[in-house]
C-alpha cells in the first residue's frame, strides 16, 4: 500500500484553504527552546498573514521548552498563547525533549485541525502553514501531512544527515510501505486531532519518526500526504551533537519494529565517554484522564 499523495505548498493558496476552512478551528503550534532570536519573527507572520489578513489561523501557540532566554516574552509580544512546558500535566513528571513539547502543545492547543513548525526556521513564511493545511482541509482521507524541503547545506536530497543514514534505511528495511516519505524527520507536520490523540509521543528526538509510523499503522499509509515546501534554513549541528539524536531515532524506529533495544540506552564514544540517551513515551493523549474530561471536539463538517 502506498501513501498519499505528493504536493507542493503552491498548490494551496490562503485564499482557497480560507474558502475550505468550514467550521474547522486551526492552531499553530511551535515548541520553543531557547529561540528568542527567530520565534518573534516566525509568530508575527502567522498572525499577520494568516490571521489578521485572511481568516484562516485561530491559534497562534509557543509551549517554551524550558528556555534560559526570553523565549516566552519575545513570543507573548509577538501575538502568541504561550504555555509554559513545566506548568502543563505536571502530575506527568518533569519531561524534558521535543517530544514532551509537542505532547504537551496537543494538550493546550484548541484545535481540531493541529500544523507543528521547528522555531529555529530562519527563512519562514506562510508557505510552512499554508502547504501542511493544504490535504487536511482539501482531502478528509488524509489524517496527517508530512513536509519536506531542500537545506543548502544537505545537497541535493535534503534530508540531513540523520535522515540519510539512519531513518531511510531503518523505513527500507523495516516499513517500506513509507519509504517515499522525503523527509520523515521533518519538524514540519500537520494532523487531524483525533489522529494524533490517538498514538503515544516519544519525549524526544525520536517523536517525528515514531508519530508518522504510528499514524500510518493505524490510519493506513494512504492517510499520510507530503509536501514540498521548498527550501528551508535552520541552525547545522555538528556530527556531535547529532550522534545522540540519531540514537534517539534508531531507538523509536527499532521498537516500532518490534525488534528489543536496552531499557536504558548510552551512545559510547572512542574515547570512552557515554552520553546517556533517555528513551521514554508519553501515552495517547486520549487516554489521559484531565484530557478526556475537558475535550471539546468542534462538529466536523
């Protein structure tokens, strides 16, 4: 079985998605560490664009990851709802991660239709938001939109130096079903409520393999759609630093596999250092008890 279909963000002008919108209520979602210097940038657009200029967004939302800066203010002046990551299900423990911010953003967010944007993007606009929303309000089969881009530094495919090495061949060996996805690490992605309320959060860099995977196997691959959402600018880690992050990945992808990993991973490194890689998952929003009783689920048209 295949996925879904392949688009590019022009594909979907604000105007036509504002026309498709319906009853639907749309929240933008940016977890945040540490990003004063590009989230004020990346919250001023949304809003501009695609709130006050047309009607299409109804949430701008910041979960600051802990942030040692002025994330949050930089953030809160700028428009957005912002919520403080530590304040969020604190009786689920002090999570740290990617993945415990996102899970965290799907808690608070109002949304039935949810688009998740990195903060560090230095070259954002509407594109990001535009071409994500695009399947989800134009296709009720498409549960979940993945995207992807070219990065100047990662040449001709794209995808970083994780995605290359790590998730291609894991997704070729183990669920090939999903190989055509570009970018399967892509921070970029867009969701229907009840599809990702539906699947656990990995509380780290493991979380955006592990969602696309346990979307698909639920929904089926035909559900996941991709689009290309041109070039995109971040931040390139140094080999380093994505060691561990690649642990964290082969870690979500293995035990979605089914294959045994070791309860308390280390990366080891030649000179004897071991970096520890915490590998923990938050359970399907659905099944969290404050979550349930307060949930709202706008009509669907």
């Amino acid at each position: 079985m295949s996925i879904g279909p392949t688009s590019h963000h022009r594909d979907f002008p604000a105007s036509l998605l504002a026309e498709r919108k319906g009853d639907h209520l749309i929240s933008v979602c940016f977890p945040a560490r540490d990003e004063e210097g590009t989230i004020g940038t990346l919250v001023e657009c949304v809003r501009r664009e695609l709130t006050e200029d047309v009607a299409l967004v109804d949430e701008i939302l910041v979960v600051d990851d802990y942030s040692t800066d002025a994330t949050a203010e930089v953030a809160l002046a700028a428009g957005a709802k912002v919520a403080d990551a530590a304040s969020v299900l604190p009786e689920y423990g002090s999570g740290h991660g990617k993945g415990e911010a996102l899970w965290k953003s799907l808690y608070v967010a109002t949304g039935d239709l949810l688009v998740w944007c990195d903060a560090d993007i230095t070259n954002f606009d509407d594109r990001f938001v535009r071409g994500l929303l695009g399947p989800l309000l134009l296709d009720p089969a498409i549960q979940f939109v993945k995207g992807f881009y070219r990065r100047p530094e990662a040449g001709e495919l794209g995808g970083g130096r994780v995605t290359e090495l790590v998730a291609r061949p894991l997704l070729s060996l183990f669920f090939p079903d999903m190989a055509e996805i570009v970018q399967p690490l892509a921070g970029e992605f867009a969701a229907r409520r009840e599809a990702v309320e539906a699947v656990p959060f990995v509380e780290g860099y493991g979380v955006d393999l592990a969602i696309l995977l346990d979307v698909a196997e639920r929904f089926g691959p035909q559900s996941v759609a991709q689009v290309d959402l041109d070039e995109r600018i971040d931040r390139n880690r140094s080999l380093e630093e994505l060691s561990p992050q690649a642990l964290a990945v082969l870690l979500a992808g293995l035990r979605r596999a089914g294959v045994a990993v070791p309860e308390t991973p280390e990366l080891r490194r030649p000179d004897a250092t071991v970096v520890p890689v915490r590998y923990a998952e938050r359970p399907p929003m659905i099944t969290v008890p404050s979550y349930v009783a307060r949930k709202t689920v706008p009509e669907r048209i």
